[in-house]
C-alpha cells in the first residue's frame, strides 16, 4: 500500500514540474522557382539546372528545408528603434538543405539571425546567416508565417507549425555566384525530443499499473485461499 501511494505522489509531482522546452527539428517542402548566376557583378544571368555541386539542381524540382532549434535557449531580442512589433536577434539555430540528387545537406549554419515581425494573428519570421566555404562567405534566407504565440519571443513552438507557408532563397556554396529561390509549400515537425516530466510521469504512471495488478493479484489469491 506505501508503494502505491508513493507511486501516487511521484506521479502528481511531475504533474506538478514546470514544462521544460525541447529541441525541435522542422522540415519545409519547398519548390525551387528560380536560379540565377552573377557571371559578371550586378549581372544575373537566369537559369534553368546547375551542376555546380557535382550534381544537377534545376527549377521546379522540390527541395527539403531544415530548421531546428532549442526553445530551452533564451533569444537576446533586439526591439527596432523604428517599429514597436518588429524585433532582431542572434539564434541558437541550425538550417541545411537537401537537394534531390543530393548524397547530403548542405549546412547553413553560420552567423545565425532571426528577425520577427508581429501581426494581430501571426508571426512573420525570416531566418538566415552567412555559410562560410571555399573562403568566401554566402547568406541564406528563409521565410515563413506562423500563429502569433511564439516562445522566446522569436520561434514558435513545436505544436505551432500547421499550415506555414513561406520563401527561401540562398548562395550555393560553389566556385561562382549561384543563387536559388522559391517558395515553401508545406511543414512538418520530424522531431520533438518529450519534455523531461514526460519521461517521470510515464514512469510514474507504468508503475501505479503494475502495482495495482499486483495489489489485484494478492487479493484474488487471499480469497481463495
């Protein structure tokens, strides 16, 4: 009986712990719409496919985003001067792209930002950074929408990634100046590590079953005999 009871008590006390963040790891589907290569300073030159990553990249095909951070890591936000919903701040963040006939993502994973922007109903958000290769440095960019109840002031949480549509646009880490954009289509959460008071009231919980079968068990065997 003292052992179902303190099965009890552990179980109302994880109930009682303060939820505690995860990391989280989102994946955007996106459709590349446009290419375009800077043979020549300020002079884009359109494109239909690329080679410049040992592999064909060309517009239309699909492209998966990935974004993953750890909501347990306050943003430092910075408030514009100008504009009372619009904040900026350094992110504890990793971005990467894979690329259909990609053997692996790309990382863009340097120099990360967040810049916010508050509406009545939802949150605009644009990411970015510069990704540091073959001594020279290229941004990346990603853009989306979300509800308007952020953590940290900055990124949504994991249950608030429904129906996000967005932009992105990036530098492809080669020997010349290949830019890729296009637009977002669709969202999903592929990873959410449980919250540590998860974990202690599952626990809690298999072990208020197993004792109460026990406790059962003992009983039924009282009685026949």
């Amino acid at each position: 009986m003292k052992s179902l009871a303190r099965a009890a008590l552990m179980l109302a006390f994880s109930s009682a712990m303060p939820a505690y963040a995860a990391p989280v790891l989102v994946e955007f589907t996106a459709e590349i719409s446009s290419m375009t290569d800077m043979t020549v300073q300020s002079h884009w030159i359109p494109l239909q496919s690329s080679n410049a990553l040992g592999y064909d990249i060309s517009v239309g095909e699909t492209v998966k985003l990935y974004f993953s951070y750890d909501t347990e890591t306050v943003l430092p936000i910075i408030d514009s001067p100008y504009y009372p919903t619009e904040h900026f701040s350094y992110g504890n963040f990793q971005q990467s792209v894979k690329f259909a006939n990609g053997t692996s993502a790309l990382s863009y994973s340097n120099r990360n930002w967040v810049h916010t922007y508050e509406y009545s109903d939802s949150l605009l958000i644009q990411t970015g950074g510069l990704f540091a290769g073959n001594s020279s440095s290229f941004s990346y960019r990603f853009e989306w929408e979300s509800p308007y109840a952020p953590v940290n002031q900055a990124l949504p949480g994991a249950d608030q990634w429904s129906s996000v549509k967005g932009l992105f646009g990036l530098v492809l880490p080669s020997a010349g100046w290949i830019t890729v954009g296009g637009e977002i289509t669709s969202v999903q959460v592929v990873s959410s590590v449980p919250e540590p008071s998860t974990y202690l009231m599952l626990g809690a919980g298999l072990g208020l079953i197993a004792l109460s079968r026990r406790k059962r068990r003992t009983e039924t065997e009282s009685s026949s005999a």
